[in-house]
C-alpha cells in the first residue's frame, strides 16, 4: 500500500511530457521558420520568373513581331525561355505556350502579354518541403502570373536634335517612296491643290497615314540636308533643342543623349543652315560607339554586341501638312512635332545619312496628357 502511495506521488520523469510538448513545438516552429521561409522566398522566385517572361513577352511584341503572337512567334517563345530561365528553388518552373497569352487591356488595346508559371505536383515539379512532411505535407504547389503591357508612349527622351516629316498619303504620285516623293497640299501661293496629298496624325489611328513600327520596319531611308524648297521624306531639317545653341551643342545631341523630355504637339523651330559638317561629326561619334553593328536583312534586325545598339537613334516626325502651309524659311518656321521614329545608323557618306526604320522603345510622363493611340514608340511595363 505505501509503495503505490509514494508511486502517486512521485513526479519523476513528468519533465519527460514537457519535453515531449516541448519537442512537438519546437518542429512546429522549425515548420514555421524553415518551410514557410522558404515557400515564401520560392514564391517571389516564381513572380519574378513569371515577371520576367512577361515583361520579355511585350519587348517582342515591339521589336519582333506585333502581329505574330502563334505557339511558335517571338513573343511566345521570348516568354517561355525567359521565364524558364529564372528557376525557383533551383528547379526550372513548368511553363508552356498556353500558359502565355494575350489579354486586351482596358481601353481595348491587344497590347498586353500575360504569363503563368507553375511549380505544382499536377505539373510533376512541386516543391519540396523540410519539416512539413513529418506533418503529413511532403510538397507544396507554388503559381505566379504576371502581365505586361507595351503601352503607347507619351514622351520621349535622348531626341536627336534634325527631324523628319511624318508619312503620308501619296495623291500626285503612284506611291509614296521615301527617296522621291514629295509632299503637295498647296500651291506657290498657298491655294489649295486639286488633289492634295493628306496627311492624318497619330491622333487618329484607324486612319493614321504615318509610321507604323510594324509594317515599316527595315525601310531604308537615306537622309539629305533640307533643301529649304520641299517637304521630302529624305530631307532631314536641324531645329534649336532646349537649352542646346550652335553647332558644338548640335554634334553633341547627335553622338550623345539629351536627357529632356520630349513630348507629341511641341513646336520647334528650325536651326539656321543645314548643319553638314557638325552632322557627319556627331554621326562619326555615334558609329564609333558601336563600330560593328549592322542591319541583317535576313532576320530584319540590328545585330549588335550591345543591347541596345547606341546607334539606334529617335528622330522626331514632323506634321508635314502644319509645316507645307505655314512659313517654311528661317526664323519664323515652324516644325511640329507629331511623333517619334526609331532609326538605325548604317553609315554617313558625304552629307548623307543612310539608315534603317526601326521598333523603338518610349517613356511614360505622368505630368504629360495620355499618348495618341497610333504613337510609334511603345513603353513597355508590368501592369499586374
């Protein structure tokens, strides 16, 4: 009898229990603190993987192809390598062409690239856990989605300081060729011609009459200095930049980036002369920056070491109608400025400036109204 009193009694070995619970806790946090650490940090590699791929998604939109958005096209295959190449965990994420597609954004614009990656066990690669398993939780499933948008641009920046006239409807010629066609709406005496050639701004895209980054690209354009009598899309015209004054300035633009900020409507007004020499010095400066880069006309393309080549340039476009009817010789010209052309640099030969068109990115200023729809830069970002 005393011997099992004294046994109720005796606490001996209880710390046991406390040890037991304690342990029991102790995993718990360690499930804590190691798995859920690490689902977290697998979870934002997933983001930035499905990130990547759609922000690599939209570049080819602008640069590639817009049109061709097929299993096989750019901006799909750019998606799927780009996001498949940001792993998670050190494991590549599942992601396949019909997990990449194309969303219209709000305003109705197909202009959108959305991508979802997967590290799940209905995809065969789930991530593996340390301490949940003992818990009955081997693996756990991990998704991201992103989308990015190549949204028109509203302002430009590293602008080359001579410009261009915009495209625009041909009606006295055949067709509209860049290195004969001018452009026609009035007479001497500024009366209206018969049968004017239209030009129509980037305001109105379904019947814009300019450059499209799309069904332009790889045109070849060889640039002469303005000869003061016509409105041609080879006759480039020099204009007085902010803050920039005389030709040292002028050459510098050229070889170098501007940092202002740039916007669609501004009016310039032209810099006297045509500026030949400090032309062909800036754009010597500028090849000299990228000596080997060139225009491959199988792939319709730059191909450069450097990405991207700092001899693709933007050159703004004239409204050519706004500057054929009003004053078009010195001082008191006017040059507005409707949209942005990205041009690549093949060589400069006398005064001659022999280029190619090209997709070119832009900015987005949030003190500036909204972009025409038709603009031909594009500002490529995450929207979700």
């Amino acid at each position: 009898m005393k011997a099992i009193t004294r046994l109720k009694n005796d606490e001996r070995g209880f710390s046991l229990v406390f040890i037991g619970l304690g342990f029991m806790a102790f995993l718990a946090a360690s499930m804590l603190a190691i798995d859920v650490g690490m689902l977290m940090t697998a979870r934002n590699q997933a983001q930035n993987s499905a990130d990547a791929g759609a922000l690599a998604g939209a570049t080819a939109l602008v640069f590639d192809s817009y049109s061709n958005r097929t299993a096989t096209g750019p901006a799909v295959t750019n998606a799927l390598t780009t996001s498949r190449s940001n792993q998670v965990m050190r494991v590549t994420v599942s992601v396949n062409p019909a997990d990449v597609t194309f969303p219209l954004g709000p305003t109705g614009l197909n202009n959108r690239v959305k991508v979802n990656v997967f590290r799940q066990a209905a995809r065969g690669n789930p991530v593996s856990t340390l301490i949940a398993r003992y818990f009955g939780r081997p693996t756990s499933d991990i998704q991201a989605t992103a989308t990015a948008e190549a949204s028109p641009a509203n302002a430009e920046t590293c602008v080359k300081p001579f410009t261009i006239p915009d495209r625009w409807r041909e009606m006295q010629d055949p067709r509209w060729d860049p290195e004969l066609s001018t452009f026609d709406a009035v007479d001497k005496k500024m009366k209206p011609l018969a049968k004017p050639d239209i030009y129509i701004g980037p305001e109105d895209k379904a019947n814009y009459t300019g450059y499209n980054a799309d069904r332009d690209k790889g045109i070849e354009i060889v640039l002469k200095a303005d000869n003061g009598t016509k409105v041609s899309p080879s006759f480039y015209n020099p204009y007085d930049m902010k803050g920039s004054t005389g030709a040292s300035d002028y050459r510098w633009n050229i070889g170098n980036c501007n940092t202002n900020i740039m916007h669609p409507g501004e009016i310039f007004p032209p810099e006297p002369g045509n500026m030949v020499g400090p032309t062909k010095q800036g754009m010597d400066d500028l090849i000299a920056k990228d000596p080997d880069a060139r225009w491959d006309t199988t792939s319709n393309r730059v191909i450069s070491s450097k990405q991207p080549s700092p001899r693709i340039v933007i050159i703004p476009l004239y409204d050519p109608a706004y500057y054929d009817a009003g004053k078009r010789n010195g001082r008191n010209a006017s040059l507005k400025f409707v949209n942005y052309l990205g041009f690549f640099i093949e060589d400069m030969v006398g005064g001659q400036v022999r280029g190619r068109i090209t997709p070119v990115g832009g900015i987005i200023d949030k003190t500036a109204g909204p972009a025409p729809p038709a603009i031909f830069p594009m500002a490529i970002r995450l929207v979700q």
